[in-house]
C-alpha cells in the first residue's frame, strides 16, 4: 500500500489522529452486532503496521528498526574499542575513562550502548572488563541489560570517589577523559593520577561512519522525513507552532524514534520577520499567505537524520520566496555536485557563490559534519564566513549535511533546503527521501 493511503489508515508519517483513529474503530463495532464476539472479530481483523511498514524500510533495515532494544553488532563493538586502544596508546595513558552527566556526552552509549542518564562514568582498558558507576539506583538494572559485558555497579552517590578507587586498585598511572567531567571532579582525579583529556580524539573517530552506522542513520532520516511529511501534509491556517512541533513529533514517536530538533519559522510572505527556523516554537498562529519552514531531525537512539525544507500556506509562493528558493535549491546542487573523497572543503563554499552573485546572504551553517555530534567540517558562505578556517579534506564515508539558508541582506525573510548526506567513493548519496521542492501546506510528500 502507498504510504500516503497508508497514512490515513494509521497513527505514522502524515497520519490520522488518535482520535480519528478511535472513531474509525468505533464506526466499525458499530456495525457488529454489539456482542462480544462481534468486538472481538474487529479487533482481530485490526492490525497495526510494524515502523518499518510505516516508514517503508528496505529489508536489510528493517532489523535495525525492529530490536526491542537497539545494539549494533559485536563486531562493531570491537572495532570502536580497537580504535580507543589507538588513541590511549598514542596518548600514552593505560586506562580511560568516558563520562556521561545530565544526559550530556555520547561517548558512553558509543562504547557500551547505554545512554548515560544522570551520571555515567566507564572506565576502558584493552583486554579487561569494563567498569561502569550509574546513577541513579533506579537506573542500574536497565543499564546492566543495555550494556552487556559491562560490570554496572551504582555509583552510589559518591561522584568521582569510587572511580578513583577502582583505578587505584587496577594500579593506573595515566588515564585518558573522553566526556563532561566537571572541574571538582577533575581536579581530584588529577590529584592521584595523571590526566589527559582525549574529547578532540574521540570526535576524529566519529567523523568517517562505518557500514552498520550508516544503516542506522538511514534510519534515523526515515523517521525525519516521516515528521516532515507530517508537518507539510497537516499544517493548517489556526494552527499555532507549538501544535506544528507536537504534530511532527507524533509522526515518528509511536515508531520509536526520538526527538532531536524541529526548528520552525512561520511568517507572513507579505511582510516576512524570520530570516531562520526558531529554536523554540511559540502560540503565533499560522496564516493564509504564510511562510513555514523547518529544520528537522528525529533519531534512532544516537543517529539522526536532518531534513530542512519550507511551504506556503493556502497562497502560491511571492517572487521573493520564489527567488530565495530556487537560490538555495541551486546552491545545495552545486554544493552536492562538487562532494567527493579528497575534496577540500573550502570548495564547498566556493560552489555556493550563486548566493551572493543574486544578492542574498545566509545566517545559519551552510554545511556541517553530523552523525553522534556536530562535526567538521563547518562551514559558512562567502558573505558569512564560519568561524574557523575550513582546512579538512572530504573522505569516505563522511557525513554532512547540505543546508543553504539562504536570507535577504536585511535578515527579514529567508528560506532553508537540505538533507543530510553521505560522501560515496565517487560523489554523494543522499540519506533521505523527502522530494525536493518548494512545497503547499496540505501537499501529501
């Protein structure tokens, strides 16, 4: 079934309402004969849809979508735990220590596959078990199923005291951090041993994606685009953004993907006032004659996609817009067109000069790395320069996301067109499936 049929059947990308749903079930017990057996018959006859039905996964995704709990293979394991004993090596430090807090730090969950909720501090070395202090004591008992051949233990509410006593016993001399370790914290295990911060490390590890990261990232750009199918095909005149948010969420949560940005600008074509989607959305209520457009990534667990596109509402778009529109379309082609292993990235900005040559400007990133972090290379347009020089060379197997935003100099209307992107051997492929397009609020995608 066409996904578009499908959505209207179903709670999914651009789907019916919970209670659209429940009505559709109850027209249908209505016409039973009001027994038991009758409400049993419809129920059976009812199936939901798996997510990969849903977001028409290819068979060799569908795997990754459908564990109860998601974890890569083992043999990916082993090849990032390969690749920290390298760093530690050249760092010289014997044993490492990757610290998650508040939710902050992704190094935890690469290593072992547990998020890190309030507290979570491993400690790594080659060839032993790893040691993991979690807090709180109700979160033990999921992290010691999530992170298999960890020896969890909780923390019990001593921060950085049972670490240094762990490392004591192993007999370290030099320990390597990966992740937020806060300054008290730092300065007490500086006190016994020395200490090396290994964060810019790490961050080269996750630049080039291996084959099972790219998987899931294809993933994480399905549930992405099943969201911005959602908000293009639901949005309606009344609707305030903070309804556009929770309808993008609800597209892609029952799949379970999870919420990672839906940055949103509305405006009036006819007098514009947002030149970049808004990081929070507010109770202004969409219009005839407006503008919408979004930035968008929901997630499988730690791999997003990012899909940036924008519609008009019940009017056809102004010559401005159209402009601005087809100026960002073109850049991202170019900027597409010139991706390739050994590329400087600098190029990159050079290709995107039809920007400035039809009198526009950009506010946000035209480019960035993305997959596990916000990577180089990152870089900005001619007439709103990054703010570091862009020195690396494009490698397989890099992901990016390709995103002119392209604004009027005065910074009053603006429009965003992009995806994200991975580097092939000869080129670029993109992650995604949402058409290209200046879209209609309405319009099925």
């Amino acid at each position: 079934m066409d996904r578009r049929q499908f959505g209207k059947l179903v709670v999914g990308a651009g789907a019916a309402t919970a209670s659209e749903a429940a009505d559709t079930l109850a027209q249908s017990q209505s016409t039973q004969s009001g027994n038991q057996s009758g409400t049993q018959s419809v129920m059976q006859r009812i199936k939901l849809p798996s997510a990969s039905d849903v977001l028409e996964l290819p068979p060799e995704l569908r795997p990754v979508i459908e564990q109860t709990y998601p974890r890569f293979s083992d043999g990916e394991y082993v090849r990032r735990h390969n690749a920290l004993a390298r760093v530690m090596e050249s760092a010289g430090a014997d044993h490492l220590l990757i610290v998650s807090a508040q939710n902050v730090g992704n190094a935890t969950r690469w290593v072992t596959s547990w998020p890190g909720t309030t507290q979570a501090l491993l400690i790594f070395k080659p060839g032993e078990t790893m040691s993991m202090y979690v807090e709180y004591h109700n979160h033990v008992p999921q992290a010691r199923m999530l992170a298999r051949g960890v020896d969890v233990r909780w923390g019990e509410e001593k921060g950085i005291v049972p670490v240094i006593e762990e490392l004591g016993r192993r007999g370290c001399k030099r320990v390597g951090i990966i992740g937020p370790l806060n300054g008290p914290r730092w300065k007490a295990l500086e006190a016994k041993f020395e200490v090396v911060s290994l964060d810019a490390d790490y961050i080269k590890l996750r630049i080039n994606k291996s084959d099972e990261e790219i998987a899931w990232l294809r993933v994480g750009a399905a549930l992405s685009d099943a969201g911005m199918a959602a908000l293009v095909g639901g949005t309606r005149p009344g609707m305030s953004e903070h309804d556009l948010g929770n309808m993008i969420e609800r597209a892609y949560v029952g799949l379970g993907g999870a919420h990672v940005i839906h940055f949103i600008g509305t405006t009036s074509m006819a007098a514009p006032d947002v030149c970049v989607p808004r990081q929070f959305t507010s109770r202004r209520q969409v219009q005839g004659g407006d503008f919408v457009f979004c930035e968008l990534s929901a997630a499988w667990w730690d791999y997003s996609g990012q899909v940036l596109r924008g519609f008009t509402v019940e009017a056809e778009p102004t010559q401005l817009y159209r402009d601005l529109h087809a100026t960002a379309a073109a850049a991202f082609d170019a900027i597409t067109k010139a991706i390739r292993p050994g590329v400087a990235a600098q190029d990159l900005v050079e290709a995107s000069s039809m920007i400035e040559k039809n009198g526009f400007t950009t506010n946000d990133d035209l480019v960035h790395g993305y997959g596990g972090g916000y990577f180089a290379p990152i870089l900005g347009s001619r007439s709103r320069p990054a703010g570091h020089p862009a020195t690396l060379t494009l490698q397989e197997n890099m992901c990016m996301v390709v995103q002119p935003n392209v604004i009027t100099k005065d910074e009053k209307a603006g429009v965003q067109f992009g995806e994200l992107v991975r580097v092939t051997k000869t080129g670029c492929e993109s992650l995604h499936r949402t058409p290209h397009g200046l879209f209609q609020a309405g319009q099925a995608i």
